[in-house]
C-alpha cells in the first residue's frame, strides 16, 4: 500500500480543548473544510466561567481559543471577536468573543448554528463543534472519596482521582458524533489530560463512536507539564492506559511526542518522537514540525 499523506485524507477529526486543539487545527487549517474539531464544553474558568455562572449555558471559552488560531485574515470583525475589555468595571476581563457567542445563544440559536455563524464572520473553513450542546461539568471523586466540582477544581487535585464523570450526564452532539463515524483520522490532544481531553470521552456516544471507528487514532502528547499536580504525576502510558478505560477498548494507534517523554510502556503502538517545539513558546507546538510528525505517522500507519 503506498504512503498515505494528508492530501489523501478526506475527513480530518481532532479532539481536545482550547489551547492544544487550537493548535492542532492551525497547524492542519490548509485541510480547509476536510478538517473539524469537537471542542471541550466543561471550562467553568475566567471570562467563561463568570458568564456561565450568571447566564448559564455552555462553556464557550475553548471554542473562542480555536476559532482565534483559526483566523487567517486579520480584519474588524476578529478584532472584535479576540477583544477583552479593561479597566475595573463589569465587563473587565470578558472576552467579545464568549459575549457574542453567549447572545447568540440568547437569540435562541443553537450553539452548532451559533459557531457557524461566527466562523463565517472570521472566514474560517474548518469546522467547530462543541462536544454537547448541553451545559455540563467535570466532577471527580478524590482520593479519599469526596465530590470535586468543577473544571477548575478538578485541576487543582493533588492525587489522581478515583473517577471522573460528567454532570448533569448530557447527550454528545449528534453531528460530533457523525464526525468521527466519518472520519479518515482521528487525533487526540495536546491539552490537559483530565480537563480537557477526559472529559470529552465521558460522553457515551462519542466513546462508542472511537470504539467503533476504522480510522487510525494519534494522540499527541503535551510538550510542557501539566499545571494539574494529579495529571503532572502520570506517565504515558497510564494517560493511554486511563483513556483507553474510559472509551472501552484499546483505539491509540500511534502517539506524537517531544524528545523528552518518557515511551517506556507503550508496546504494540507507533511512536513518532522528535523536536516539536515552537522556537517563541517551547511549550507550544511548532505548527510545521507538528504537521510533519502527524504527516510521518500517518505514512507509516499506511
């Protein structure tokens, strides 16, 4: 069989939050509309979290990220939409982005519309869909047994939590869940492991659809450390081993590391690691090395 490339890839599906999805889709954004990220929708942080918490509604805050890194034209419209306001007064701190989203939201649009409308705004191809269309939380039961709430939270765990789930328990969006059944690759991360990545596998839908996949399947590892002490703690391979238990059955095909990571464990698997390091932000994938390396596994997956 010959060496597959991008170019032969029709449908492109990257999973993750905000900062490392942004960045995976940037990397790819020459895919156009043959790429579509399903975006993590439990933030409950900053501008996000305050709007959530007065307004209610999904989490917006991973989606502004990587519609922002998705934006090839600067113009009015995307200043506008990266604008966060100053001084001390109410608005202090809130992004225009998560405003516009949030009153679209109050216009009664869907959020998948919601982000269509937005994306056609800021002329960005790729496509965004929020995990759930439905407001949801991370919750964790710690070490000693105690409900942890909240994103936020759930980051500052010092131990590994026992279990991870979703609450209130809400259905995947259907059109998410219709990517990945499409989808000629899958890729996972970079992002926080237990913040941004889990939570996106707690979704029974979405788990039984990477449970059923034929696509190749890459995770992508975090060149920085995590700031989470618990997530900090895990080798590699127990990040596979804990995402792998939360989808029900072994689906990592390949993984995409720094030189730095620690591979021991990770049998039965492709592993492509080489220096992926932006030259301004070393912890921050460099867009064309990330390409490559994506590039170099799907080759030899074949």
């Amino acid at each position: 069989m010959r060496n597959r490339t991008f170019a032969d890839l029709d449908r492109v599906v990257a999973l993750g939050g905000g900062h490392g999805l942004g960045r995976v889709m940037s990397s790819l954004s020459s895919l156009g509309s043959r790429l579509t990220g399903i975006v993590t929708t439990t933030d409950n942080g900053g501008s996000t979290g305050r709007i959530r918490r007065s307004e209610g509604g999904i989490a917006w805050g991973d989606m502004r990220n990587c519609l922002n890194q998705l934006i090839t034209e600067p113009s009015v419209a995307s200043a506008m939409f990266e604008y966060r306001f100053g001084g001390n007064g109410e608005l202090s701190g809130h992004n225009l982005g998560n405003l516009m989203l949030k009153a679209l939201d109050h216009l009664s649009v869907r959020p998948l519309e919601a982000i269509n409308i937005i994306r056609n705004l800021l002329k960005v191809d790729a496509f965004l869909i929020p995990m759930s269309e439905h407001p949801v939380d991370l919750m964790a039961l710690d070490a000693e047994g105690n409900h942890v709430y909240g994103e936020v939270s759930v980051d500052a765990l010092e131990l590994p939590p026992t279990e991870l789930m979703l609450y209130p328990p809400a259905p995947a969006t259907r059109e998410a869940v219709d990517a990945i059944a499409e989808a000629d690759l899958i890729l996972i991360g970079p992002g926080s492991f237990y913040t941004s990545l889990i939570p996106l596998l707690l979704l029974p839908d979405l788990a039984q659809a990477l449970r059923r996949t034929p696509a190749p399947v890459v995770y992508i590892g975090n060149l920085g450390r995590e700031l989470s002490p618990a997530a900090a703690s895990l080798a590699l391979h127990e990040k596979l081993a804990l995402m792998e238990q939360y989808v029900g059955k072994k689906i990592i095909d390949a993984v995409v590391v720094g030189p730095k990571v620690d591979v021991s464990g990770i049998e039965g698997r492709l592993v492509i690691q080489e220096p992926l390091e932006a030259s301004d932000v070393p912890y921050r994938h460099d867009r064309h090395l990330l390409r490559a390396a994506l590039e170099k596994a799907i080759q030899e997956l074949g």
